[in-house]
C-alpha cells in the first residue's frame, strides 16, 4: 500500500501538487460554507470558503475516511 501523504510528510517530502485551479468545490452548507471539499486526481482537497486564497489541505482516501469517522464519532467537538 502507497504511503500516506501525512508520512510522505513527515519524510520531508512534498505533497502532490495537484491543479485546483477547475476543481469543484462542494460546500458542507447551504450557500458559501465556511468548508469546501473538491475530488481531484484520486485525492480530495479541503479549503476555506470563505479565504478560498489560502492553500487547500490534500487528502489521500485513507486519511479522508479516518477524518470523517472521527468527526463522526465526536472525535473533534470542541465544546
């Protein structure tokens, strides 16, 4: 199984550099949300809605699942 992209990182090597550039951006809200995700080349990519300027975070399909289990689980609820 390919590395994920968290250990490619901490390899100190680069992410893929992937072209967002016609990506299509889905919104978790009605409207401009503060979250988008796009799928492209096999990864998803996550950025603010709101500062679409700032660099998106890259997912690989491992990672993303592992992420929305844990949301799903409350894994994040900072309250």
């Amino acid at each position: 199984m390919a590395d994920s992209i968290t250990e490619q990182r901490l390899r100190g090597e680069t992410v893929p550099d992937l072209d967002l550039t016609h990506a299509e951006w889905q919104s978790g809200s009605q409207g401009v949300g503060d979250v988008q995700i796009a799928f492209v080349e096999g990864y998803i990519a996550m950025r603010n809605g709101r500062n679409p300027e700032i660099p998106a975070l890259i997912f690989t399909p491992v990672e993303w699942r592992a992420f929305v289990v844990g949301a799903r689980k409350g894994e994040f609820d900072l309250t």
